[in-house]
C-alpha cells in the first residue's frame, strides 16, 4: 500500500499540474491518472489500496468543508439568508423530481428506485464548489452581495438533505419495505434534527478548541493547531456515520464558522493549515475516484445517462435556482451563474453510488454507471466553469482577508550600499523574510559618476541571504525615484532600507525620508 500511495501522490500531483498548464482543473489530470492506474487501465493499484477510498474520501470533504466553514461571512449570510436556505433545498428536490421521473420514463425504474437515482445525482460536489468559491472570494468576484457565500451553505444543506432521503430508501428496499408516506412523513423531523444537532455540536466542537489552543495554549503552533482540529472534526464525522442523528459534514462546516467568531487569529492559522492539507488530499481523492469508475458498464446507459444528467440540471435545478432567487437582489447575470457554479458532481456520487448494486436493487448497475459519468462530465466541467464565467457574470468587490486566504506572494525589497550598515539591513530583511516565506529584491543603486564594489555586496548578499529566494538588482540614476519605481514594478509588499544611504556627502537620512515620504507601500528604515 505505501508504494501504491506514493504513486497516487507523485504520479497525480504532476498530471495536474500538466493539465493545468492547458488551462484544464487539475482534477482531470488527476482523475485520469486513476483510471490508468486503476482495473480499468494497467491495474497496479492494490486491492487495499483501492478499499482505502472511502476512508480518503471521508477525510477530504471534512478537510474541505472546515474550509468552507472557515471561509462564511456572518454579515454577507445575514444579508442572503433567506437566498442560502432556499439553494439548499428547492434546486436539489428540482433536480431529484426531475430525474425520478424521466429514469421511470427512459430506464422504466419504479418509483423508489428513480427516487434513489435522483437522490444520487442531485447531490453537489463540495471538492469542487467550496475551492471554487473561496478561490472567488479571494480575488473578489460576487462578495459585494455574498454569493459565494449563499452557494457555499446552500451546497451543504442540499447534501443534508439528499444524503437524508437516500439513507431512508436504502433502509426501505434493505428491509424490503414499501414506499409509505408514513415514511415520507417522518423526514422532515428528521432533517430538522440532523440540522439543528449538526449545528449545536459544530459550536461545542468550536467553543472546546478555544479552550484547549486559545485559553489553555496547549499547542501555539499552526501546525499542531490544524492536526488537533482536523482530529477532532474527523472523529465528529466518524460519530455521525455510528450514529446519524446529526449531520457531521454540517457540524464540521458549522465549526469553521464559529471558530471565525469565537478566535479569529486561531482562525486564521487554521484556514492557512487546512488548505495545505487540502492540496494533500484532493490528489488522494480524485485519484482513487478515478480509480474505483468502471468504465466498462457505462457504454449501455451512456446517452440515456447524458440525456438524464443534463435535462435534471437544465430543468429541475434551474427552475429551483429561478424561486431561490426570487425577491433577491441578485440580478440575471448573477442568477445564471448559478448554472456554472452549482452544477458540479463528484465527492457524493464516489462515495453512495456504487451502494445500490451492492445491495442488489434491480437498477443498480444503471445507477452505478449514471453516477460515474455524471463525475467525469460535470466535475471538469464545473471545476473549468467556475473561474471562467465568474469575471463575466459577476461583479468584483472588495476582499476580506479575515474570511480567506490570500494567496499572495510575498515580496520585500531591500535598498543597498556598501556601508558598514548594509549587512544589518541585509540581517533584518532575511528576519522578515523567513517569518512569512517571502521573496527578497536586493536592489543597489550606482550614483552618477561613481562607483561601487557590487561583488563584495553579492558576496555579503549570498552570504546573509543563504536560505532565501532573493535577486541582485543594479541599477544607476537617482536612488529615491529608483526604488520607487522597482518597487512598483515588482509589486513589492515592503521596502527596507538602512537610515544613512548610498553617499556621505548628502544630508544623513534625505533618501529614507523621500521614499518614506512617497512609498505607497509600508517601509521600514533599519538604524544601525
């Protein structure tokens, strides 16, 4: 098994950052990558190793939904509330309708079992949605009106909601019981108390992990803060699986948002710590989705399954999206990008769609091969949707870094002679540059009609500069305008320099204060 994932993990990072080069989600790099390696291609892949989807599965959308809930907005979900609650629940029962009737039509299932179908593919995709909405919020696209906010929870209530109803049919043709409205009576109490208990026990899990890493300071370290998170979310998960009173995937989410209330700046490290863990898991995930598709059954059913996929969403999710919206301040383009944005299927279908056919349900083998290709359609489809139609549906606001990470690179640049003072400049610089990873600009300045001993600065700049990313810059002309100008060429996030700079026959300090006087980014004068 460790060979095998030490394959997953080479093999499938490098194929998406090929297809990605193509402007193609990684996804399908990776998904790709699991069908080579899988039964389907050259079958490497051990059984174990394939038996191990599920548990990979479990701890990504948990990984992925503390993002989530790491990444609302209380205001922007006060303000569409009422829009959030309705996207969980009238485009998933929408599209369920729509595809239990037209598989009793096209596939004649009976009634349950078009149910189940409908169910399976109704379900949203919280590997693909939730990174695509933080990535939105992260530049800006649709935060003025909190619509990746409202996608964000309206996804994860349909899935409650969809995973609900399934687990009933299952326990229904498991005890081979009929189809009752006695049944059909009892889910909404049972929704209600899932919700309400998912909730509830996301708040415990926050207010315990205050305790524990905020007032107890047990850890003070982000790596050991993200570990003891993720432990604690995952057993929640797990404990919901035992016992499915309550919805843990909404607990976890509902844990991320409290933590952002309750400990910001443990939030913050948190947020930083889940997406590294993320970009582990989503190779692990789609790989073995990739993986564990059959290929081999879906040649029947694959343009009775296409016709399914595609009328369900253009038709049943739609008219749900139309009166989810209704009364909103959303306006037509902004409902429209619901369709790119909301359509995504991969996470559920991996993990339910296969159960029917184990469980021998007439139908099963349909299911089955609907639920994959509904994966290999519209998960590319809406990983490449998203980012592409957000600019042009869209409006762009302002970003709050307090709901997001930034994933902006880090740049200082640092302004040189060869003073006696240079190497503490060059001592600070590689302080900072280390707390946050950041590159470093090391910019000399030759004034007109002198010169400079440039290789003793290089050597002095190798030398303090050892373990960082930086570049040697020479240039000529007028020291303050220079700096300025690399500065915003390079999109530096600081300026560092030293008080005295470059000539002793001009007034100590001249240079620092004309920089300092018209930097529009932070500088930091060093006083040696």
């Amino acid at each position: 098994m460790l060979l095998d994932f030490i394959l997953i993990l080479i093999i499938g990072f490098f194929a998406g950052e090929i297809v990605s080069k193509f402007k193609i989600p990684s996804l399908v790099g990776m998904i790709l990558v699991g069908i080579i390696l899988g039964s389907q291609g050259i079958n490497i892949l051990t059984e174990s190793a394939l038996e191990s989807a599920d548990a990979f599965r479990t701890l990504a959308v948990m990984i992925i939904l503390m993002k989530a809930g790491l990444g609302l907005d209380r205001q922007k979900l006060q303000e569409q509330g009422n829009v959030a609650l309705r996207l969980g629940f009238l485009p998933a029962i929408g599209e369920m309708v729509v595809i239990t009737f037209m598989a009793m039509s096209l596939l004649n299932f009976d009634l349950p079992t078009g149910l189940l179908l409908g169910c399976i593919l109704s379900a949203e995709s919280p590997a693909v949605i939730v990174p695509g909405m933080l990535r939105l919020k992260s530049v800006g696209w649709g935060v003025k009106k909190g619509i990746p906010d409202a996608i964000l929870t309206g996804s994860a209530l349909s899935d409650v909601l969809l995973l609900l109803i399934f687990s009933l049919l299952i326990a229904l043709f498991a005890q081979e019981s009929d189809f009752t409205l006695n049944s059909l009576q009892l889910l909404p109490f049972q929704l209600i108390l899932q919700i309400v208990l998912g909730i509830v026990f996301g708040w415990l899990l926050a207010k315990i992990l205050v305790w524990i890493l905020v007032t107890k300071k047990i850890s003070q370290n982000a790596v050991y803060d993200t570990i003891i998170t993720a432990s604690f979310a995952l057993l929640l998960v797990v404990l919901s699986n035992q016992y499915p009173f309550f919805s843990g995937y909404l607990a976890v989410m509902g844990c991320g948002f409290f933590l952002i209330e309750f400990a910001s700046p443990l939030a913050r490290r948190l947020r930083q710590g889940f997406d590294a863990l993320w970009k582990v898991a989503q190779i692990f995930l789609f790989v073995l989705l990739g993986a564990n598709i059959q290929l081999d059954i879906l040649g029947n059913t694959l343009v009775v399954g296409l016709v399914i996929i595609f009328v369900g969403t253009l038709v049943g999710r739609m008219l749900g999206w139309y009166f989810s919206t209704w009364g909103s301040n959303w306006n037509s383009k902004e409902r429209l990008f619901l369709l790119p944005a909301n359509c995504a299927k991969a996470t559920v279908q991996a993990a339910v769609g296969a159960i029917p056919l184990a469980l021998g349900i007439e139908g099963g083998e349909e299911i089955l091969a609907i639920a994959a290709l509904s994966i290999l359609v519209t998960a590319p489809l809406g990983a490449w949707a998203i980012p592409t139609f957000a600019p042009r549906l869209l409006q762009k606001g302002e970003v709050d870094p307090t709901k997001v990470m930034i994933n902006n690179k880090i740049v200082i640049l640092t302004a040189v002679n060869d003073s006696p003072e240079t190497k503490g400049v060059l001592t600070k610089t590689a302080e900072i540059a280390r707390r946050g990873n950041a590159e470093v600009i090391v910019l000399h300045i030759i004034p007109d009609n002198q010169g400079s001993d440039i290789d003793g600065l290089k050597l002095l700049t190798t030398e303090v500069l050892a373990d960082i990313d930086y570049q040697f810059l020479v240039r000529e002309g007028s020291t303050a305008e220079r700096i300025l100008s690399i500065a915003e060429d390079y999109r530096v996030s600081e300026i560092i320099m030293g008080k005295r700079n470059i000539h002793q026959d001009i007034l100590m300090g001249s240079v620092s204060q004309r920089v300092l006087e018209n930097s529009a980014i932070p500088v930091m004068i060093v006083d040696q």
